[in-house]
C-alpha cells in the first residue's frame, strides 16, 4: 500500500506543479484539463480519479495554501504586544508564499484570500478566548491587521524593502492596539 500512496501523492505533485504553471499565464477559465494533463504527464481519467474538474483543484490549493499561512501564525492574539507580532508574522507568511498567492489570488479573488485569512484568524481567537466573538473592538483590529497587511502586502511588496515595511506595519497596529484601549 505504500507505493500505491506514493503514486498517487507523486501524481498530485504532477498535476498541482502543472496547473500552478498554467494559472500563472491564464485565468481559471481557460485552462483545459487536456492541456494540464498533458503538462502534468497523466491521462485524463487520471485526473479525474484525483480531482472532480479544474474548479475542484483551484479550490484544493487554494485552502491548501491558507492553512500554510494560518499555520505560520501560530501565536494569535490581539494582545498589544500580540497585534505587532501578529501583523509581523502574517506579512512574513505572505512574503513566503507570494509566489502561490499572486497565481491563486490574482485579480478580483484577492479579496477572497483575505477574507478567508481573516475568517481563520478569527476562528482560532474565538476558540482560545470565547468572549472574542462578542467584542466588535477585537474584530475591527483583527479585520484592520489582515486587511490592512494584506493590502501592504499586494501593492508595496515589490516597491520597499520588506523589513522595512513589516516594521512600518507592526508600528500602524500597535498604535491601532493602544485606541483599543
């Protein structure tokens, strides 16, 4: 059984690399599962042993890389020495996966992304601390940290050294933590 799980996570490999390279020049839309398969090396009843079609896959990679990056955030809180590191280390997880967001999240599905930050961010604070759901405060600061970062992120990442702007960020929400107050 071994080599049967090896095979098929060597496939899956194959096919994400494949469609990952396609999504970088073209929408969704207009890729064809032909065109992937061929890329990925397997046939077409392959893939779709794998995966129900190309929305399905997207999908998959999608969540997949969101809980990379929740999973790189592991300290949550809104604490004020928290906010900074939160905000510290959310932006060092986007940076980390700039590749995979920029060709999963391009465009109008940028928003998708953060949102989907946030909703797990959120979640994980309400699970440790269950008056989290009911103060507005927390959550506006969350939404300004991830949202706020996010943006940093997708339109001053290539513009200024990254350290220098995860500085500039993590002083906008430790001031922002302090109104909270």
């Amino acid at each position: 059984m071994i080599i049967l799980d090896i095979r098929i996570e060597k496939t899956d490999r194959a096919i994400e690399k494949a469609f990952m390279e396609l999504r970088a020049r073209q929408p969704l839309e207009k890729i064809r599962i032909k065109d992937l398969c061929t890329l990925a090396k397997v046939n077409k009843s392959t893939f779709y042993a794998h995966y129900e079609d190309i929305y399905e896959l997207s999908s998959r990679l999608e969540n997949k890389l969101i809980h990379v990056i929740l999973d790189s955030v592991p300290n949550v809180g809104l604490t004020a020495a928290h906010t900074e590191q939160l905000t510290r280390e959310l932006f060092h997880a986007f940076v980390q996966n700039q590749e995979a967001v920029n060709i999963l999240f391009s465009g109008a599905r940028q928003g998708i992304f953060a949102n989907c930050i946030e909703k797990g961010l959120r979640d994980r604070l309400a699970a440790k601390d269950p008056t989290f759901a009911a103060d507005p405060d927390r959550g506006i600061l969350l939404s300004f940290c991830v949202q706020g970062c996010f943006y940093a992120f997708a339109n001053n990442s290539g513009q200024m050294d990254v350290e220098h702007l995860v500085d500039l960020l993590a002083v906008i929400a430790k001031a922002a933590q302090s109104l909270n107050r």
